[in-house]
C-alpha cells in the first residue's frame, strides 16, 4: 500500500449541495461537521479493506450527482425551448431532484473525508475504471425512463449495500457504520423518487422486472473484484445479491 493522497474523482467536480433542509440532511452535515476534518479509527485489515471498498462506493455517489444534475438542466431547458412557464407540478419535480442532487454531495463530501485519511492502494485506478464503465452503462439507453428505471434498480441494491456496511464489523457504533445508516435513508428516499420520475416518464412495471435481474447481476460482478474486502468488513456479497433477488420476486 502507498502513502495517503487524494484519490481522483470517477466523475464530474466536488459540489456544494444546494438543499440545505431536511432532517437527514441535517444528521448528514452535522456527521460530516464532526468527523469529516479527522482520521476514524480502523485496524490494519479494515484500513486496507476500506482503502479498496471506498473509491468504489464514490464512484457510485459521484455517477449519482451527475445524473441527476444533468436530468435538472434537461427540464429546465424543456421549459426554456418550449417558451413555457414551469408549472407547479414541474418545479416540485425539479425541487425533489434537486433534493436528491443534495444528497448525492453530502455522500460525496461525507466518504471523501474519510478515503483522505486512508492509504491508497495500488489498484485504485483499476477498481474506478471497472466502476466507471458500470456507471457509464447505466446511462446507455433509448429514453430517459429507462435511465430512471436503472437509477431506482440500482439505489434500491445501494439501499442494502449501506445496510450491510450499518451492521458490518466495525460495529454499530462506529461513525463509519453511522454515516452508512444516514446514506441508506437518503437512498430509500432516491429509489421513490427515481421511480416516480420513471413512470411519469412512460415506464411500467414490466420495465423494472426486465432490468431488475441484469442491473444486479451487472453491479455484483463489479463488487465481486472486491471480495475479499468486503469479507474482511463481514459483507457476505452472496447473501447481499440473494436478499436483492428475493426481493425481486
């Protein structure tokens, strides 16, 4: 393992989030008031394990911001071309992914902190490329439902993902275990919002049991390059893909 340096960002630029409100958001920004200018105390192979896992998890949160930003500029520009007044209804869709953008910076913020007080392995670059070509994926479709679909399949593995990390041995009161349980709240909230979104874009039910299966599969071969990380935390990535599957019955 090398020294701690700045690990580079899978996508876009580090962000302000611009919703300040909301009580997670508040439980996030005080965590990251806290803990996010010091070092959190691992042992030896949990340091390592998380110097693997992180730049993995910042891929996904990063992607997140992104997509979601890019999706708040194409309404706004809707409305723009089309000469039209954004109706009540546009602006509260807007706000709430607006809301959800927000989220994805504290994330962002809240696990970049701590990957800066980790060593960087050498295979970081590897794990981000293997990770930007699953996000990159996501967004290769023919319409914007089909995006929004993906998006809500996939917050919805991240919800359990976070889960795992909340009761993973580091304990429950960990800080990182903590900052994990605060993630998989907004997460819960980003899956009925991404769906929403989707099925006032024109998708059904039948969209969401096509990409099920083949979004989990996707995401847990991308894991899998990580396991014996995630072993080392007391992840059990099988139980984690078969949880989701049952699920999706």
């Amino acid at each position: 393992m090398g020294s701690s340096k700045i690990v580079k960002r899978c996508f876009g630029k580090q962000a302000s989030p611009q919703v300040l409100y909301g009580k997670n958001a508040l439980r996030l920004q005080s965590w990251i008031n806290h803990f996010g200018h010091s070092s959190l105390s691992f042992n030896d192979r949990q340091t390592e394990a998380m110097a693997h896992l992180l730049p993995l998890l910042l891929c996904g949160e990063q992607s997140a911001q992104l997509v979601f930003n890019q999706e708040i500029i194409r309404l706004r520009d809707n409305s723009i071309k089309h000469h039209s007044i954004i109706s009540a209804h546009s602006e509260r869709l807007i706000s709430s992914l607006m809301e959800v953008e927000s989220d994805e910076c504290r994330h962002d913020t809240a696990l970049q902190s701590v990957v800066d007080n980790l060593p960087e392995v050498d295979s970081v670059a590897k794990v981000q490329r293997l990770a930007k070509r699953f996000y990159t994926s996501l967004g290769r479709v023919d319409n914007y439902s089909h995006h929004f679909v993906r998006i809500a399949v996939l917050d919805t593995c991240v919800t359990q993902i976070m889960q795992a990390f909340e009761h993973s041995h580091l304990g429950a009161n960990h800080p990182f275990s903590q900052l994990c349980g605060l993630i998989k709240k907004d997460e819960a909230k980003h899956v009925y919002i991404s769906r929403h979104h989707a099925m006032e874009l024109g998708a059904d039910n039948a969209e969401f049991n096509q990409q099920q299966e083949s979004i989990t599969q996707n995401l847990f071969q991308l894991l899998r390059s990580q396991d014996r990380a995630f072993e080392h935390m007391g992840i059990c990535l099988d139980a984690l893909q078969d949880k989701l599957e049952e699920k999706w019955q």
